[in-house]
C-alpha cells in the first residue's frame, strides 16, 4: 500500500514538470551585444565605409518577455532593441522571430533564453 502511494505521488510530481518543459526549448546565452549607429564615412580596418558596429554589453538581471530575429553572423536581434544575443551552442533559423523568455543573471553565461515551442 505504502509502495503504490508512493509511485502515485512521484508520478504527480513528474508529470507536470515533464508537460511544463515541453513548452519551452533551452538555449544558453554567450554574451549580449548592443549596436551602435555610426556617423557617414566611418570605416573599418580594410577601409570599406560601415554603418555600425556591434560591442559587448550586459543586461540589467529579471525576466523578458521578447522575440529575437535572424541578425548578423552569429547574432540574434533582440526585437524593438539595439541589443543583440550570441548562444553558446547552434541555434539556427530564427526566421521572422521565435518568441520567448529571456531569463538574464549575473552574467551573460548565466543567462538562458527559452524559446516558447
């Protein structure tokens, strides 16, 4: 009786962690980037004319409901924002935008953006 309880219960517990975590697909955080516009004629190292470049910065910690883009290289574009996101591992074709939350810590490492499936 005690063994049956207990599978019950272990077995409530799990199911709604297991539903829960189907809803959304993890991807760690690299670092963020912010992008800045350049004033006409600025170059870059080859002499070629740029419109902006790309450094790294933080973002405040909390929770953020956004929507990321297809950006540049390896970049995401934040929607709405000059802030851009590099992940750790392949994240591959954000197309038009994946929503999601961004769950920003201490530290971009620290960071996760879990993708609403």
């Amino acid at each position: 009786m005690l063994r049956s309880f207990f599978c019950f219960f272990v077995l409530v517990l799990l199911v709604p962690l297991n539903l829960s975590a189907q809803e959304y697909e993890e991807h760690g955080i690299d670092s963020f980037y912010k992008k800045i516009e350049l004033d006409d004629g600025a170059l870059d190292e080859d002499g070629d004319e740029i419109d902006f470049i790309f450094y790294e910065t933080k973002i405040e910690e909390g929770q953020y409901e956004i929507e990321i883009t297809d950006g540049p290289g390896d970049l995401y574009e934040v929607k709405g924002t000059d802030y851009f996101i590099k992940f750790r591992f392949y994240y591959g074709y954000a197309g038009y935008g994946d929503e999601g939350v961004l769950d920003v810590g201490i530290s971009a490492w620290s960071s996760t953006f879990y993708k609403k499936e």
